[in-house]
C-alpha cells in the first residue's frame, strides 16, 4: 500500500505554522524531500514562541494536505504524541516523530 503523505523535491510544497490564527511563518517551494524538512524549516523562520501551533503542509502537486500539533518552547519543538502518516491517525502500527 502506499503511503498518500509522501513528498519529492519536485513537488510543490505549500506550508505553514500558526498560532491562534495568526501565521508565524509561512513557505511555498519545492526541493522538500521529506515532512521532517519542511516542519524544521518552518520552525527555524517562525523564530523563538512558546505555546501551542498548528503546522499546515499541502503537497500541491500530489494533492493531499497534513496538519500536527507542535508544542514550542524556546524555538525547540516537540511533536504532540505520533502522529499517523495517513489522515492524522496511526494506522497499521505506522507511525513518526518529527524530533
């Protein structure tokens, strides 16, 4: 079966993070080759909050979007728990942890 939430540096990605509506840092590019890349460089621009954020990628070539909850503190984020590759939800024991 293959996995819907998969990037490759030709497709467009388009990504963000915010918090309470208000986006931190924003992209749109390709040359991402995984979702762990994307959310380091969206943390690296959003710079130092401490709080809850809600992280966007949409693959605008395959087109699927993700979202995950982060928790930032002193611009070193924490993933809220595993998330699924698929829909947000682990299924079938697949699961990963950004850090």
């Amino acid at each position: 079966m293959m996995n819907a939430n998969t990037l490759t540096t030709t497709d467009h990605v388009i990504a963000s993070i915010e918090v309470n509506g208000r986006i931190l840092a924003s992209v749109s590019k390709s040359n991402f080759s995984s979702l762990q890349e994307v959310a380091k460089f969206l943390i690296a621009m959003a710079g130092k909050y401490i709080g809850l954020a809600k992280l966007t990628i949409r693959n605008k070539t395959q087109g699927w979007t993700t979202t995950m909850a982060y928790a930032m503190r002193n611009n070193t984020p924490a993933a809220m728990g595993a998330m699924g590759l698929k829909g947000g939800t682990p299924r079938d024991g697949l699961q990963y942890r950004l850090w």
